[in-house]
C-alpha cells in the first residue's frame, strides 16, 4: 500500500475521533510533542548518509546525496551535498538560528530563509534537523482516528510568536503505542495546504552520549500539494552518533570540501 492510500476509502469511512470527554489537557499535548522532540534528539553529534530522491512534472527524476551533520546541543547543523558531480560542494549551514546556502560554482555564502527548498527538491531544513515542535509550536487536540491500521492522535500546531518556522500551522497523526509521526501536513497562514509529509519507515539507535535510543525516519515521502505532481522521497541511509569535529560547522570547512 502506498502512503498515498495509507487512509483507504474504507478506513477513511471508518474514522473514528474521540468524543470531547476524551480530549487530551494542554498539558498531556505538550508532553506528546516533547517526547516525540527527544526521542529524535541525541544530545551529541549525529551523522547521516542521505538520499534525496526527487520528481517534477515534465522533468527527469533526478537523485542527490548527501551528507547531514548535527551537534543538538547547540542547534547546529550541516547539509554537504556529495552526488551528482554538479551538485557536489553544495551546501546549507543552520548557525546561530540563521540558515545559509553555500554555492562553490560562485564561492558565495546567501542567508535563506526556513520554508527555503532543499537544493531545489520540496524538502525543508526541518526535515533534516533536531525535532523542536515543543519549543516552536502550541497544540490543539483534534482527537482520536485510525491512520490506515494504526491508531494516532491528531494534534492542531500554531507556530509560536517571534519565532521564525517555515509553515505557522501544522497538522500531526502520532502513532499512539510508539510516539512517531506518521504523517504529517503544513499550511500557510492563509489556510493553503503546502506539503504533505509521510513517515513508512522509523529506525532507533542507542547513544551513549544521550545513554538511550535516538529514533530517526528511515524514509520521509514528501508531496507538494501546490505543483501536485511533484515529490520527493528522503531516505536516510545509514546514521553514526559518534562525536564530530569541532570545526564542522562552519563556513570555512564546506568551503573547504569544494576546493
């Protein structure tokens, strides 16, 4: 079944959403988004081998690797692009709450901003950084449904004041036994549906240096719900939670891997 037809027509006829009495209190919403925030968290370092595999209406389907580097305790983080051979040396670097794009074919350094697209596919920053829903979102409980053969809550998130997010409003399905996204929507503040995310695939990794499993999407399908027909499938492929470089994150070191 593919994650478009994750909600057939006879589960769709089958919702089932939790009478009021069943609400969750602000405070049980508040500890969902924190627990599914640090279950992805390490506390350390983290690396991973991505792939980014993307389609557009008209066009060839073109697949991108890359490299994702995080140190979560200080919300840094590194996309370096690897694969094809014009993309390679391309990067992003989140610093100090800013995100820049780097570019070896100009050897220029652009800030961009949270609803940027990844290297042009209908990713965002956010699909490849720490999750931080509790500390940028205020939840609504929608209730209870079935997601396919999975029972979620649907959660309602506002994007908090003065703080930069790329989308203000998000609609989550959390698998209730195991706290993970299934799926997954974004709208603009006029109400407009931008993306539809879904998550098939969820893998764990213990950490030492958090002393517990790190859980990360083993494969994130994306769908532009303004240009329909194009996609973008991320599959990460492998993850290492052992600690990086100091000078990592930095615009001397991505601009090093160019030369």
């Amino acid at each position: 079944m593919t994650p478009r037809n994750l909600l057939s027509a006879a589960a769709a006829a089958a919702l089932l959403v939790a009478p009021a009495a069943f609400a969750l209190e602000a405070a049980d919403m508040k500890k969902i988004l924190e627990v599914v925030d640090d279950r992805q968290r390490n506390g350390g370092d983290y690396k991973s081998l991505v792939y980014l595999e993307q389609k557009e209406k008209d066009k060839a389907d073109v697949v991108r690797e890359a490299l994702v580097y995080r140190r979560d305790a200080d919300d840094k983080l590194m996309i370096l692009f690897t694969k094809p051979k014009g993309e390679a040396g391309k990067g992003y670097l989140r610093l100090d709450k800013n995100l820049w794009s780097y570019d070896p074919n100009v050897g220029k350094w652009e800030r961009r901003t949270e609803r940027e697209r990844i290297a042009g596919t209908d990713s965002r920053r956010a699909d490849f950084d720490e999750s931080r829903l509790a500390e940028e979102y205020d939840p609504t409980y929608e209730g209870e449904e079935a997601l396919g053969k999975f029972q979620v809550h649907k959660l309602s998130l506002k994007g908090r004041a003065n703080i930069d997010v790329a989308y203000p409003v998000i609609k989550l399905w959390v698998d209730k036994e195991t706290t993970n996204i299934l799926k997954r929507q974004e709208f603009a503040l006029s109400g407009r549906l931008m993306r539809t995310l879904y998550y098939p695939k969820w893998q764990k990794l213990f950490s030492e240096s958090k002393g517990s499993d790190v859980w990360y999407p083993q494969e994130i399908r994306i769908y532009d719900e303004v240009e329909k027909s194009n996609s973008t499938v991320i599959l990460i492929k492998s993850v290492d939670l052992r600690s990086l470089e100091a000078n990592i994150f930095t615009k001397a070191w991505l601009e090093s891997k160019s030369r």
